[in-house]
C-alpha cells in the first residue's frame, strides 16, 4: 500500500526543517503504518545519513533488503552508506549488486568512485566515463569525441565538474604537450592566469560563457583525460607538484593581518567527520614542509563543526571575528590554519 501524498509531504516539510528525533520518530511511524513502501526507508536512511547518523542509516536499509532483496534502489543507497562510512569494498559490492538488478548509467558512475576509492583503478577510470546523464553531451554531437590517436586540428576540453576536479585533472596537461593539434582547455576564471603560467602550450577560455563550438573539430570532458590516461596517474609522481603558484597581493585579504605569508588552500571536510579525521594524519606529514612563521592554511570549503573549533579563537578577537579569522588546530606541527567564511 502506497501513503497518500499529504504524508509524504508532512515528512518532507519535517526533515527540511525538523528536528532529528521528531523527524525519525514520524518517518518510523508511517513505516508502521506503511511496512512496504521502500521510498520510506530510503528516505529515512538519506536523512539519517545527512544528519551524520551513518550507523543509523545502514540499519534502516537492511530492513529495506530484508523486506526486498532484490530492489536495486535499495542496494544502491547502501551503497552511498558505505561509501561515506569508508567501507569502499562493501560499497563496489552493493553497486555491483544494483547494476546487477537494473543496470543504470547513475549507478556505474557511483560504482566508478568507490572502485577508485578501494584501489581499483583501471575499473574505476573505464566506470568513470559513466558520469553523464542522457542528454548531457547533446550540445557537442556535431563534433567528435576527441582520442589521441586522432588528428584534429582544434579539440576543446570542456569544464565539466568543480573547482577541485579542474585542478586535480589539470596534472594530465602535460601530456597534450607533444600531440598535434591546438587544445583550448575551458576552467574556471579563477585559474586562468595560473594555467596559463604553468601550462604556456595551452589556450585557456573562462567557463560559463557561451560556447562557440564551430571553432573546434573535437571535444573532449575534462575527467576525459582521467579515463584516457588514468594508467599515467603517477607520473609525475603524485607528491611532486604539477603546479607552481604564480604570487599575488590580494588587497581584500588584508584583514587576515598575516602581512607577508604565503597563503597555501586546502578542502578536507566531508559529510562523514570520519574522512576529515583520516585525512588529518597525512594533513600533519603535509604540514611539516610549512613554515608557520611564512605560510598560512586556507579553508577553501564551509567551516568545520562548531565543536571542532569551539574555544580555539585569538586572543582579542570577537565572537564573530573567530568565525571569520580562525586559528586552528595549532597542535598539528608546521602551520598556522586561517579559516575563511
């Protein structure tokens, strides 16, 4: 039996704005009520997980493959759930099973990073050109798909993702040295003048403006130098930069009152605190190349829980200058970190 929708609008308007235990305590009722329709657990193990409640989640959607084993959604909202717990074999497994189930360009894109994240990385790089949905790539289907192997003239490469997957993908530029062609890298405005620093035998164009497709005879996805050369991931070795920074005074940064610092910018958090944590081990052996009287950490993403930081501001500042200019974790040996709303 299906609910009616008023009441899966009620619990949408609750876990939008709810509390977490009135927002479990409905959503367990209309199971109750409900026991069949898995879009309830699903639901449930979508908030919970939101809420940092990963065990909470996984639970619910046992439940759900106990009442249906062989639901594809099911499997593959587990597999979420473990891959945010880290348990990246478990995840390849539960996607394995979905796409078993009923196979989805979604689910072997989601297969896809978890295979990367368990070390699987041929499979992971062939799941990964997974990642577009139907319709997508419509906007390029007078030009081809662009392959080392042919001779074009002008190929785009397309800026398809985030900031951090344009400087993550950006190592694989050294490798359109020595091809024919002329390559015109799209990326965000942000890193023009710093590609175009590091990478002279590339043209670059700012993302989110019109296109002018009828230049080129070829494209290509950034994460398409990924799929291509993903055997060549080391090469540089992945602890040499690919980068160099290209100095600049920022006048707007001036309140930061750090004069004469190098600023280094570093994303680490995730939904599950977990990953933060696992990654602050490796953070302390990066820091230990810093110099805290030259350099300062920058948070490029949102602010760390408040419990992370709470009573760690400077001295003299205020309650709203800590949330702005923060000093943290100073144990971690070899920088200072300066957090940026």
């Amino acid at each position: 039996m299906t609910p009616p929708p008023e009441i899966l609008q009620k619990l949408f308007r609750l876990a939008e704005n709810g509390y977490f235990e009135n927002v479990v305590e409905e959503h367990l009722a209309a199971i109750g009520q409900y026991p069949e329709h898995l879009p309830l657990y699903h639901a449930l193990a979508l908030y919970c997980a939101k809420s940092q409640q990963l065990d909470m989640a996984s639970v619910i959607l046992e439940s759900a493959l106990q009442l249906k084993p062989d639901h594809a959604g099911s499997w593959f909202h587990m597999g979420r759930i473990l891959y945010e717990k880290m348990d990246f074999q478990g995840s390849v497994g539960c996607y394995l099973k979905s796409i078993e189930l009923e196979p989805s360009a979604k689910s072997i894109f989601h297969l896809s990073l978890s295979q990367l994240s368990a070390g699987y990385l041929a499979d992971g790089a062939q799941n990964y050109a997974h990642r577009f949905c139907d319709g997508e790539l419509q906007e390029f289907h007078h030009l081809a798909l662009w392959e080392p192997s042919e001779a074009s003239r002008k190929v785009l490469i397309w800026a398809e993702q985030g900031l951090g997957d344009e400087i993550m993908f950006s190592r694989f530029f050294v490798f359109l040295r020595d091809l024919p062609g002329e390559f015109t890298v799209e990326c965000d405005r942000r890193l023009l003048g710093l590609y175009a620093e590091n990478f002279p035998w590339l043209r670059f164009l700012p993302r989110g403006q019109p296109r002018q497709l009828s230049c080129f005879d070829a494209h290509l996805p950034l994460g398409g130098l990924f799929t291509l050369w993903s055997d060549r991931i080391n090469t540089p070795p992945l602890m040499e930069p690919v980068l160099h920074p290209v100095p600049a005074v920022r006048p707007e940064w001036g309140w930061l009152r750090q004069p004469g610092k190098q600023y280094v910018g570093i994303s680490w958090l995730s939904m599950n605190e977990d990953f933060g944590a696992r990654r602050s081990v490796a953070m302390q052996e990066l820091l230990s190349a810093f110099d805290p009287a030259r350099h300062a950490l920058v948070n490029l993403q949102y602010l760390p829980p408040h419990r992370i930081w709470s009573g760690r501001g400077r001295p003299g500042l205020s309650s709203s200058a800590r949330r702005t200019a923060l000093p943290m974790w100073k144990e971690w040996p070899g920088s200072s970190l300066v957090a940026m709303q």
